[in-house]
C-alpha cells in the first residue's frame, strides 16, 4: 500500500541516496538548487511515498518571492524510484503537495521541468513571461501554476530564495535542547 506523508528527519538518507540514484550528483548543480541550498523547505510541504517501510518518492517546496509574489513556491526536486515509475506515485505526490499548498494559502508554484509531464496538473510555461532564475534554465521547462486565479499576472523580476535557513534553524534547536537541559538541571 502507498502512504502519502511527511518526511521526517529519519526519511533523511533514504530520501538523498533515491535522489542520487534519480539524478546522480549534477543534480546539485542544476539552477533551481540556488533556490534550495542552506534552506529549510516550507513547513508541511516536504512529502515521502513510502511502500511497505521503503522511501519510493519524493517532493518538496520551497518559499520563494517570484518578481514581486512575495507567498510563492518553488517545487523540486519530484523524484519516485526507478522500479515504481509509471504507477501513479508521481501523480499522487504532486496532488497531495499542490493540495497542501493550496490549502496553506499559497498562491503561485513555479518549477523546472518537462511541460509534457507538468501540464497535466496545471503548469504552463506562459506563466514564467516576466520571471527570471538566479541561473540559466531553458525557458520552455520554466513552469508555473497559479493556485489563486491570476496571482501571477503583475509577477515580473527575478526568482528569490525566501526560505529559513537550515543552520538557523539547527542553531535554534541547540539552544532549545540548551534551555531545557538548565530547566531540567534548576
Ligand atoms: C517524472 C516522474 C516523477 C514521474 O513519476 P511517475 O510516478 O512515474 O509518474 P506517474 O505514474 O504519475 O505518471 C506516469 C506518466 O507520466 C509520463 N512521464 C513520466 N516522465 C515524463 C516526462 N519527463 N515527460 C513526459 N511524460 C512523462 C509517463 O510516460 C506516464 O505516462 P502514461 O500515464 O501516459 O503512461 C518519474 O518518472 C521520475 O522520478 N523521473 C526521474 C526524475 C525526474 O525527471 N523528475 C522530474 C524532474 S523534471
């Protein structure tokens, strides 16, 4: 059976050695990673597909501020394990996702990738007219969806990185545990 949820910090190494598998290492140097590197992915939006305990997919979004459209998302990378493509799994993960974010009151997700695949959920390139990426990206697999009717429309300048940072947040959490270790001690 497929469960749709969210990741944990113990789906961590699966979910790194399936996206090695998927797109190998250059994966790190695609554009949309400048958007992801060092960042925390938006709260509730980072999903597995598990099967039977085993991690077989993988999406995730990223706050962004897309020319101006300040509750935006970027969402990549998608990845389902090479035995179970073609079941569907992809389909469900981009559903689920899209459905939290829209839920969440998002109003815009962009990503890069193939429109032949992406047009089925709602993606189009024309969406991406006035928008740039902090790198090079074939404009043809620069997609869009709007989750709020015409939330795109005024959207023009480059794509910004808006997420926490990673490290922030760990430091964070250090000195949560910090503060809770001299409470536990007093
Ligand atoms: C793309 C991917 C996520 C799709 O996941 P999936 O679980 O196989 O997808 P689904 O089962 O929901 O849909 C399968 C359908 O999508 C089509 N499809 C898959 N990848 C496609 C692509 N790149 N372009 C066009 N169609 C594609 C399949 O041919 C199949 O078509 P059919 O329903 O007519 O048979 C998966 O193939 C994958 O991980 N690929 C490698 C990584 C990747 O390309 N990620 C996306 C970044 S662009």
């Amino acid at each position: 059976m497929i469960t749709i949820r969210e990741e944990n910090a113990a789906d961590v190494s699966a979910r790194e050695a399936l996206l090695d598998d998927v797109f190998g290492v250059e994966r790190f140097e695609k554009t949309c990673e400048r958007l992801r590197a060092g960042r925390l992915p938006a709260q509730g939006l980072a999903l597995v597909a598990e099967i039977d305990g085993e991690i077989v997919g993988t999406v995730r979004l990223w706050h962004i501020n897309a020319g101006g459209v300040r509750d935006a998302l970027v969402l990549g990378p998608l990845a389902i394990a090479k035995a179970y493509h073609s079941m569907g799994i992809g389909g469900r993960l981009m559903r689920a996702a899209l459905n939290r974010a829209s839920l969440a009151g998002y109003s815009a997700v962009l990503l890069v990738g193939d429109a032949l695949y992406y047009n089925r959920f709602g993606f189009s390139a024309a969406l991406t007219d006035g928008l740039w990426m902090p790198g090079p990206v074939e404009r043809e697999r620069f997609l869009a969806l709007e989750l709020k009717a015409s939330s795109l429309s005024r959207a023009f300048g480059p794509v910004k990185a808006t997420g926490a940072w990673a490290r922030q947040d760990a430091a964070l959490a250090d000195i949560q545990v910090e503060i809770a270790g001299l409470r536990d001690a007093a």
